[in-house]
C-alpha cells in the first residue's frame, strides 16, 4: 500500500493552482512561456517553469526555447523518474516508520463526520480505502493514482516527459535538483493536528472554514467547455506575483507553502549558486509556480546576491 502511495506522489508533487475561469483550447497567440538566465563568465543556467500535465495539441515551445534546448549540456529536472524511485526505495524505511501506528483517517475524524469525509473522498472520483489509509498531508493534496482527475492531460505530453525524452535521445543527462524522497518524508512529517482540525471543520460545514472545499469536489471535463486558462497564462509567459497553492492562509495553508513551496524554492536557490562554480550549459525545468509568488527561486537568489534576467 504505502509503496503505491509513494510512486503516486512521485508522479504528482506539483504546486496546486487555484480554480480559473473556463477557456477554449484555442491558441490566438504564439507561445513564450517565461525563459530567465542565470550566468557568470563560464557557466550559463536556463530556468524555465513548466506543466507537469499538457493536453495533446497545446503549443508551448518557441523558437527561442528551441535554440536553447539545442545548445545546453544538461537538463535539470525537480527529480529525474530514475532519481525519483531510487530515492523513494532510500527513504522507504524511514516513510514506514512515520507512518507506522497511525491509525486511517476516518477513526481519528469525530464518528459523526466519518460518513461526510467517505462521501467527499469517493465524489471526487478516489478511492476512500487508500485514500483513508495515506498520511493526512498528502491526502488532501489529492496524491492518489485513483483519483487524479486530470481529463484529457496527460503526464506523457508534459514538458518534463517531452524533454527528458529528447535529452535521452541526444545522449544527453537528465539530473535532479532535488532528493525526491526527502521532499515526501518533510511532507509526511506535517503536523495532522491543524489538518484535522480544519478537515473536521469543512465537514461540518463551518463558516469561514471553507479551505478545502472545490479542492475535492468531482471535475467534469467536457469537450466544448474544459479549463485551460492556467495553461493559457502559462504560455503566454504571464507570471502571478501572488502565486500560492490556494490553501488559505491558515495553518495548514501555511504548512503547505512551506514545504512545497518556500522551503524547497531556498534549497534551489543554493542549489543554482553552487552549479555556477562548475563550468558549462544547462537548462532547469521545475514547476511553473516556482518562480511565481513572494517566496520564489528569484526571491531567494536575491537573497544570495544573484539575479536571473528574463531573457523573453
């Protein structure tokens, strides 16, 4: 069970937006999504953001991206798939062991909410038995191979598949900027307490409680009317100041930010600052959402005395 869990989320640690309005698929613009370089006199870092999840068709490279592609060394992805698994066998014993004694969700929910919390967990298309069994964190998340409504996106045509599949066909090494395990043990080690609390209170349909509600809820993706804005804003190279993952800003929305967001985005950023002492070419493809919002990769870069220049 738990290694199940594991591979999904490997699969699925992305920042969450929140909900946008409905678009069509159609393209009336010519991609460019954001580019930043990164450089000093013998080493040149590419940053680009991406979707982890593109339906088939969507347009998103541009000439520029291209040339780049072409002339870098490496990619750097957040983990590699062979870096991701490895990893996630390495922290194994130690995921076990955080999880081991804790009882399913639904036996520490007050008995009166149990029936609300199966019946949000099965509308949203999931399956209640894992789900009910995941550490809490990552329950709401959504990180489950069952219910991950994504309609017609797929991770096959996401910029990360595409990529490392071109890089592997050139010969070329895909790399990982992050230890992908460790990122899911900081992830289990979340505090339930605040999660529950507020869980319990979006079940008993609190006011001003609201945090997860649309979070679960079931998506319906039509042919004439799917979502697409996010990925439209994307490929525009549009770029939120406000960006966070649309989890409120209470405990639990604060927990989540830290720990996917801010904390990681820091651990980047010396990341990048050490790859300049080595010479050479890469491109750096991690989530579009890192380099949004107050606590981005640039907000710690700068903290270091660096800056990367938007090239497009």
């Amino acid at each position: 069970m738990m290694t199940r869990i594991f591979l999904a989320a490997a699969l699925l640690l992305v920042p969450l937006a929140p909900a946008a309005a409905q678009s069509t698929l159609e393209q009336n613009y010519t991609p460019a999504p954001a580019i930043w370089k990164l450089a000093d006199a013998d080493t040149t870092i590419y940053l680009f953001g991406t979707i982890h999840l593109l339906p088939e068709g969507f347009r998103w490279r541009s000439a520029e991206f291209d040339r780049i592609v072409s002339e870098v060394d490496s990619l750097v992805l957040e983990s590699s798939d062979v870096d991701a698994l490895a990893s996630l066998d390495a922290y194994a014993p130690k995921m076990e062991a955080v999880s081991a004694g804790r009882p399913p969700i639904s036996q520490r929910l007050p008995p009166e909410l149990r029936g609300a919390w199966r019946q949000m967990i099965e509308s949203s298309g999931r399956v209640f038995e894992i789900v009910d069994t995941m550490p809490l964190a990552l329950a709401m998340l959504g990180l489950d191979p069952g219910g991950s409504n994504s309609g017609p996106s797929r991770q096959e045509l996401g910029v990360e598949s595409v990529l490392s599949a071109e890089f592997a066909e050139s010969g070329r090494p895909v790399e990982s900027i992050e230890n992908h395990g460790a990122v899911m043990l900081s992830l289990m080690r979340i505090d339930d307490a605040p999660i529950l609390e507020e869980l319990s209170a979006e079940l008993a349909g609190s006011p001003g409680q609201q945090r997860f509600a649309g979070q679960h809820a079931p998506i319906e993706y039509t042919p004439d009317a799917p979502d697409w804005s996010m990925e439209h804003a994307w490929a525009r190279g549009d770029i939120d100041p406000d960006f966070d993952l649309g989890l409120g800003n209470g405990k639990v929305g604060a927990a989540f930010q830290r720990v996917l967001l801010a904390r990681r985005n820091e651990a980047w950023s010396h990341w990048l600052k050490a790859r300049l002492e080595r010479p050479g070419t890469i491109l750096v493809a991690v989530g579009a959402g890192h380099f949004e919002g107050r606590r981005s990769v640039h907000y710690y870069l700068e903290q270091r005395g660096l800056s990367a220049e938007r090239i497009n």
